[in-house]
C-alpha cells in the first residue's frame, strides 16, 4: 500500500499545468518549476517529479508510463501469488498419499 498524498489530485494537476506552460516560454523557462513550487507552497523537487512524469506521460520525455508502471505492478502482483499457489500445491501434493496403479 503506498503513502497517503500530501497533495490533492486537483492541485498536482494544476500545479504540473501551469509549471509545463511556463517551460514552454523561452522567456519564463529558466526557474519556472522553483517559482510555481514557491508559490504554491510545496518543495521544487516534488513539482520537478510531478513534471518529468506528466512529459513521460504525454511522450515528450523517455520513461516508464503512469499507465504501464500500473500494469507492471498488477502484474507482478499476480505473479507472486501465482508462484505462492503453486508452491502450496507442490508442498500439498507432497503430502497427499499416492495412488498405486495395481491397487483397486
């Protein structure tokens, strides 16, 4: 189970929004992730994550998607208790008595 978010989904969007517009202004690039980060109260590198993310997201950037990391992470989900199924059955059969083939 992961953290609870410090920041509210409205506010993560708002805030990735306005930091990515900004980056798209010559004028404004430099430090633009710092000054939103400021004015909205929250720590530069959070903001920074945020960002790489949403370019990730939206193909501008190389990386692992929102998306895909989610699948990754059902499936490797499904897989552990795939593995722990079968190894309990490995260790039932085990134990199980065996049929003889000339027992009626």
């Amino acid at each position: 189970m992961s953290a609870p978010r410090k920041f509210p989904d409205e506010l993560r969007e708002r805030a990735t929004r306005l930091a990515l517009e900004l980056r798209q202004d010559p004028g404004t690039k430099a430090g633009a992730i710092k000054r939103v980060a400021e004015q909205l109260g929250m720590h530069p590198e959070t903001l920074r994550n945020w960002v790489r993310q949403a370019e990730v997201d939206g193909g501008v950037r190389a990386g692992t998607t929102t998306g895909d990391a989610r699948r990754i992470a059902e499936l490797e989900r499904e897989n552990r208790e795939l593995r722990r199924a079968n190894e309990i059955l490995r260790t039932a059969s085990a134990f199980s008595p065996r049929r003889s083939s000339t027992a009626s």
